[in-house]
C-alpha cells in the first residue's frame, strides 16, 4: 500500500485519530491529503493545526487529488454522506475506504464506494484523549495488508476489538452512548453530595475521583463487580440503604434499557 491517507472530513475525530501517527511518525504530514466544507475549516487547519497536512475545500477541483490516496478515512457526519461522491474512473487500483460514521452500515458505505475494499468502524469521544474504544467490522476481501493499517489508524488513540457487524450497534450503544451516560450519573451523584450540603464543585470532583479509584480496585485487585459490591456492604450500613434506594426506583433496569434504547436506534439508522 501507499503511504498517501486522505481524510475525507477532517474534523474532531479525525484529528484525534491522526494525530499520534503524526506524532509518531507513523506518517508522514506531506502524505496526509484532508478535506473540509468550508473555507473556515481549511485556513484554521493551514494556520493551527501543527502539522503541515495537505488540505482541501470539497467544493474544489484540486480536493480530487484525495481519489488518487490508495487508503481513505471517511469522517464526515452522516448527513455529508451523500455529497462525497466516487469518480467514475478511479486509476488506483486496491482501495482501503475505513468509515467511522456512526449509524451507517457496511452495505451502505460499499455500495457508494464499489472501488474500495470498506472497513466499518465505531469508535467514541475519549478517542480525543488517546482513550478510545474502537469496534472494527472488516468488509469483504480485506487483505492483510489492510488490516494492518487499519489497526495502525487506531490504536495508538484507542482498544481496538473486531466484531462481526451485528454486534456494533452495542457496541455502539455501550462505548459512543455510554459516556453520556456515565456523565449523567456523576451528575446525579454530585447533587446527591449538594443535597448534603457539599459545595457542588467539591461534589463533583469527590464522584470522579471515587469513580477513578473504583475502576483502578477492580483491575488491580482483579475483583468480579459483585465481589466489590459485597466488600463494602455490611449488614444494615449505609451502603445496603444506598443501594435499596437504587432498586426501589428501578435504576438498573433503566440503565439496561438505555443500551437496548441507545442500540436499537442504531439499528434504525442503518
Ligand atoms: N463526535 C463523536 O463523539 C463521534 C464519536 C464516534 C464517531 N463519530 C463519527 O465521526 C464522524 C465525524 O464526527 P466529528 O465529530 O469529527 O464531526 P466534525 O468535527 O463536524 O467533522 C466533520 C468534518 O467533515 C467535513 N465535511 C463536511 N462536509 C464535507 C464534504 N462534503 N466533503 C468533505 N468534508 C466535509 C467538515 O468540514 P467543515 O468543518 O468545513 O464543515 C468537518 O471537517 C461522524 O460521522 C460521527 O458519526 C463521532
């Protein structure tokens, strides 16, 4: 394969995503082709992006030279789908197109792009701190050497796990959605901590600083979720109070059904 890349749509993550190879020198600013809608979006890459990418206007004929890039990622929102357009005669032959629009199923991207093998991927927002979650479901007649590249896009920002299609809208639901949701809760949280007189600052700094030393317990101590819960539930204490609280308003049957909520509306947008 080349070492061209073009990014069709080089927005928040796309950024995220190119970036440590940039970094690392994995490749190359001159081989990096990036497209953009609006004349806006291209002088603030050209005047603050700190690499020297190439980068286009999509309304310009010079934004052509991206079909000539062996391997492309595809990041324009789903709704901009409809503009990016295939030329007729591609001259390169053994396309890699990887799409990260979230929603949009395999079938749809091979369909509109029919000279490129097509990856699908979904990856969420910590990507943007070089902590994503990245799903793969590979198209049809991926070469090796396509894999390998798609891996190499994405994980020096994020995990990478392969699935079959089926599985991406969960996947989708649990890791895109998931940070909302996990959001929410800290916020819910914290107004606990308000309702007890806690500044809300200090409220909330306290819930993501537990959060932070809950996950690291269960990894290093290799605990089961249950064998944590047990640990700090003791017979009539505050923590059983807290937690019948929880039940008694239904809440893990509301967070069950966000991911089955967040994953059928994916479904819906394929
Ligand atoms: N944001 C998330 O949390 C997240 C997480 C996972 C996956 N995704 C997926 O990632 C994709 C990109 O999301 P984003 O948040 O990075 O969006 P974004 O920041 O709005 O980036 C979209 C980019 O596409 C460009 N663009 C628009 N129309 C174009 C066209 N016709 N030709 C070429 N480029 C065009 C935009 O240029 P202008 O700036 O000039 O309009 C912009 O650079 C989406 O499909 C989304 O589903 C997003």
């Amino acid at each position: 394969m080349t070492d061209k890349i073009a990014i069709i749509g080089f927005g928040n993550i796309a950024e995220a995503i190119i970036t440590p190879l940039l970094d690392k020198k994995l490749i190359q600013p001159e081989n990096v082709y990036c497209v953009v809608n609006s004349k806006r979006s291209l002088e603030n890459i050209k005047n603050n992006y700190k690499y020297d990418v190439k980068v286009y206007e999509s309304s310009s004929q010079d934004s052509n030279i991206i079909w000539d890039c062996q391997v492309k990622l595809l990041s324009v929102k789903p709704q901009q789908l409809k503009y990016i357009i295939e030329p007729e005669n591609i001259k390169i032959k053994d396309n890699l197109l990887v799409s990260i629009l979230a929603g949009v199923s395999l079938d749809r991207i091979s369909q509109k792009f029919p000279n490129h093998k097509c990856v699908r991927a979904v990856t969420n927002i910590p990507i943007t701190v070089g902590k994503g979650l990245t799903g793969i479901a590979w198209g049809e007649k991926i070469t090796k050497d396509q894999k390998q590249f798609t891996k190499k896009l994405f994980e020096n920002s994020s995990k990478l796990y392969e699935f079959s299609e089926d599985y991406l809208d969960t996947f989708l639901a649990l890791t895109s959605s998931g940070p909302a949701i996990i959001a929410l809760i800290i916020e819910a949280l914290s107004d606990g901590g308000l309702s007890g007189g806690l500044p809300k600052i200090l409220s909330e700094e306290l819930v993501m600083e537990m959060v932070l030393g809950t996950i690291s317990l269960i990894k290093e101590k290799k605990l089961t979720t249950s064998e944590l819960r047990n640990l700090v539930t003791s017979p009539g204490g505050t923590t059983i109070s807290a937690l019948r609280a929880l039940e008694k308003n239904s809440v893990r049957s509301a967070l069950i059904e966000s991911i089955v909520s967040a994953s059928n509306r994916s479904k819906e947008f394929r």
